[in-house]
C-alpha cells in the first residue's frame, strides 16, 4: 500500500511541475491564471500599415502626382495606428538620388487620422531638398527611382520650428516613435524630358 502512495504522491507532483511549467511558458495561460479577461489580450502586437489607392507597394506611381504631372501629393491610406498615438509624421525621400537621399516631403504633428487627401497639407510642413515647404513630387534625373513614403506614430506632438529639416524632424522623433510604416512608390521620367 505504501509503495502505491508513493507512486500516486511521485505522479501528482510531476503533474503539478509540469502544470507551472506550462503556465510560465505560455503567456495566455499566464494571464488567464491571473484573472485578466482573455479578450483584453493580444498575443501579437498589431503594425500599423501604409497604403495608396494611386499605386500599389513597389508599383510606380502616376504622372500625375510627380513634377512632369500636376506635382501634388497622393492619397494615402493608414491602418491600425496605436491607441496611445498622440500625432503623426511624414517623411517622403529617395534614396537613389545621384547625391545622395532627396527629401520630397515632411510632414508632422499631423492628426490621428486614417486618410491623407490627395492634394493636402495634413500638418505643419518642414522644408523639402527643393527648398521649400511643400511636397515636392517625384523627378529623377535618369533611370528609375524609388520614393519611401514613411509614415511615423508618435506619443506625443512636437513643438518644433516650422522649417525644420528631415534630419531635424527625425532627432526630435527619437524616443517617441511607438509604430512606422513605409510605402515604396517607383518613378521613371518619360524619355526625352
């Protein structure tokens, strides 16, 4: 009979070390052992996402909102942006450019919001590599670049110069950014411009 005690007592804790163990290893089972209601968990973190009804990601982006076009900005589309966002920002570069990245856009303090209108200044603008606080759209020189549309979710809004650069804009971010997202949109300038 003893020897059978034993056993049961030797099964029972290896049940039970084998039930912490999985309460520890498994995150849901953890909180659920806590109380917490299971809906109020996310086992991933969702990401943010930038889109465009103009083009699609690595697709090229039309005439018309480039310099041999009508020169105004996209719609641009954005997702699943954090609860705790307090602002946006805006950064529109080209890193093929023959001297180095071209800025074309910089944008912050821009609302929450899920739409940047075509055509639309949606915050408080910095000064482009055009030398001026617009959008500047594409305009490579030759070949076909690339233009990073990156938007940025901040925790709070900058109190920043308004002519601020993209260098400027991206030290003032630092420690702020809780999401990113980027869109890539090709160009090619029509032969004999």
């Amino acid at each position: 009979m003893n020897g059978r005690i034993e056993k049961i007592t030797i099964v029972l804790l290896i049940l039970i070390f084998i039930s912490i163990n999985f309460i520890q290893l498994n995150p849901v089972r953890k909180i659920l052992s806590n109380g917490v209601n299971a809906e109020n968990y996310k086992s991933e973190e969702v990401n943010m996402r930038l889109t465009s009804a103009e083009f699609n990601n690595n697709e090229f982006i039309p005439k018309k909102f480039t310099c041999e076009g009508e020169d105004i900005n996209p719609a641009l589309i954005i997702e699943d942006t954090p609860s705790n966002a307090k602002s946006l920002a805006l950064i529109v570069d080209d890193p093929d450019a023959p001297m180095g990245t071209w800025v074309h856009w910089v944008v912050y303090n821009i609302p929450i919001i899920s739409r940047i209108d075509e055509d639309s200044v949606p915050g408080e603008q910095g000064i482009n590599d055009f030398r001026r606080q617009d959008y500047g759209g594409p305009c490579p020189p030759s070949g076909t670049h690339r233009y990073f549309f990156k938007i940025y979710c901040l925790d709070a809004e900058l109190n920043l110069k308004a002519d601020l650069s993209k260098q400027e804009l991206e030290k003032a971010m630092q420690g702020h950014v809780l999401q990113k997202a980027e869109l890539v949109g090709l160009y090619k300038r029509a032969a004999g411009h």
